[in-house]
C-alpha cells in the first residue's frame, strides 16, 4: 500500500451516527491525519467548513435537516462556503444505482458504501489524490467530472444497461457506474 502523509490536511466527517464518527476518526487517525472535525449534522457541518480551512469532506446521506446531497448542493453552490471545490467522499447504506446517480449529480467527488472498510476508503482518498478530475461549472451543474473513463477499468457499457435500476450494487458496480459516468 502507497504511504501519504495526511498529517497536514484538515477532514470533516459529517455523520448522524456517533458510532460512524468514532469509526471514522479512528480510520483516518490510522491513515495520518491529525487534525479531524465532526459534525452530527449538515448545518454544523457548513458550520465547520465557514471556521475551518476544510481539505475534505466525508459526508452521510442520511441525515436531518439537510441530508448530505443537499449538504453537498450547498457546498457546491459556493454561495455560502468558502470552498465549493473540496473533495467530497459520500457514504450510504443505500447503493441503488438512482441514488449513485444522484449523489454523482449533486456534486460528490467519490462514493463509499456502508459498511465501510479502511481498504475502500484509503483507495477512495487515493483516487482523489492521483486521479483528480476537472471541476465543471455549468448552469445545471458544478463539481468534479462526472465521467470517469479509466484505462484500468475493464467495465462495458452494454452493462450498465442491463438488469433492474433498483438493484443493490456492489463495491465494483459503484467503481464501474462512476467510471463511465
């Protein structure tokens, strides 16, 4: 596994379960970063991101008032945060390829699915540093390309149009969904 040093960087966890914050923060302490903020919901979150000088953001969709696209919309918006271009990683039990979509359509920069493992999430923080992709700003959308095509990906787009919408997805029908865009 590649060694970064995360100690300087600043993540805010935004999550309604303390567990999942505890969890969490003791992942990404394993991983190097030092300086770590949580949040128990999307409003303290903006909170943060306005006081903090923010590297990342790990983000529950799940949540009330604002669940984590709208926390997300929020951020990319940039009206009402300092930086609407900080990676975005988002977390869900929920993997039916709608909800993947729509996440990816809100501005997300990566997607996690629960349960999460130290694995997944270092190869999720690896893609955002080695595999940045350019921000778009249109009028319908603002975040990180949505298209992902990979050398490395081996997933045909014939598919991804098979089977039902509503289907639970896997770790690799996520990556290959993001890849394709």
């Amino acid at each position: 596994m590649k060694k970064y040093d995360f100690a300087a960087l600043n993540v805010l966890i935004v999550d309604d379960s303390a567990f999942m914050r505890k969890t969490l923060h003791k992942i990404l302490t394993g991983f190097g970063f030092r300086s770590i903020f949580e949040a128990a919901d999307a409003v303290d979150g903006l909170s943060l991101l306005k006081q903090h000088s923010i590297d990342l953001v790990i983000t529950d969709w799940v949540m009330d008032p604002l669940d984590g696209v709208e926390f997300t919309k929020i951020i990319r918006a940039g009206t009402d945060t300092p930086n609407p271009y900080v990676p975005i990683l988002m977390l869900t039990g929920y993997t039916e390829r709608y909800r993947i979509e729509k996440a990816r359509d809100a501005g997300i920069t990566e997607f996690l699915a629960k349960p999460i493992s130290s694995e997944i999430l270092f190869k999720r923080l690896v893609a955002v540093i080695e595999t940045p992709r350019k921000f778009i700003e249109t009028d319908k959308y603002k975040g990180p390309d949505r298209r992902r095509n990979r050398p490395d990906s081996d997933y045909k787009g014939d598919e991804r149009r098979n089977g039902n919408l509503q289907k639970e997805m896997s770790v690799n029908d996520i990556d290959a969904l993001l890849s394709k865009g």
